[in-house]
C-alpha cells in the first residue's frame, strides 16, 4: 500500500510540474489576484459586520431615548469607519491640512 501511495503521490507531483512548465503564463498571471480578491472579500465582509454593530447600538441608543449620545456615537462611528476602511483619503487629507498650515 504505501507504494501505491508514493506512486500516485509522484504522479500527482510530476503532472503538476508538468502543468507549471507547460502553462507558465497562466500559473503567474492568477497568483497575483487570489492576495486582491482575498482582501477585497475581507473588507467586504469587516465593513458588513461594522455596519452591523453600528446598527445594533444605534437602536439601543434610540430604544433609550438617549439622542444626544446617539448624535456622539454616530459620529464617532463615522470617524472610526473613515479611517479604518479609507486610509488613502486620510493621507491625502492630513497631506492637505499639513501644506494649508505649514505652506
């Protein structure tokens, strides 16, 4: 049995170099985008999941009646968001605000 085993795993080994030598162009070309799609995927599903939460404590908040502290909440929420999901557009505003004060 394990030389059957160690056979079919050379096997398997042999016809994916294989495949790697034959097709080399489309083995390359699609490692590249798994890291992309898979961070995209996963910004996807953390901003799903924030919403959420945002959602969720706002209701207890309005349940509550406490609308100043839901006016706070919010807009702490959207800071939290703007930073965490849009990094380049806090660079870009923090390089603005640096060049309007120091010239």
């Amino acid at each position: 049995m394990d030389s059957k085993k160690r056979r079919l795993g050379l096997l398997a080994l042999l016809l994916a170099v294989y495949a790697l030598m034959a097709f080399p162009v489309a083995a390359l070309a699609s490692g590249n985008d798994v890291g992309q799609n898979v961070a995209s995927l996963l910004k996807g599903y953390a901003t799903e999941l924030y919403g959420g939460i945002v959602g969720v404590v706002s209701l207890m908040f309005l349940i509550n009646r406490r609308y100043t502290e839901l006016l706070v909440f919010l807009c702490a929420a959207i800071a939290v968001a703007w930073m965490v999901f849009a990094p380049s557009e806090i660079a870009s505003a923090a390089e603005g605000i640096g060049k309007q004060i120091f010239g």
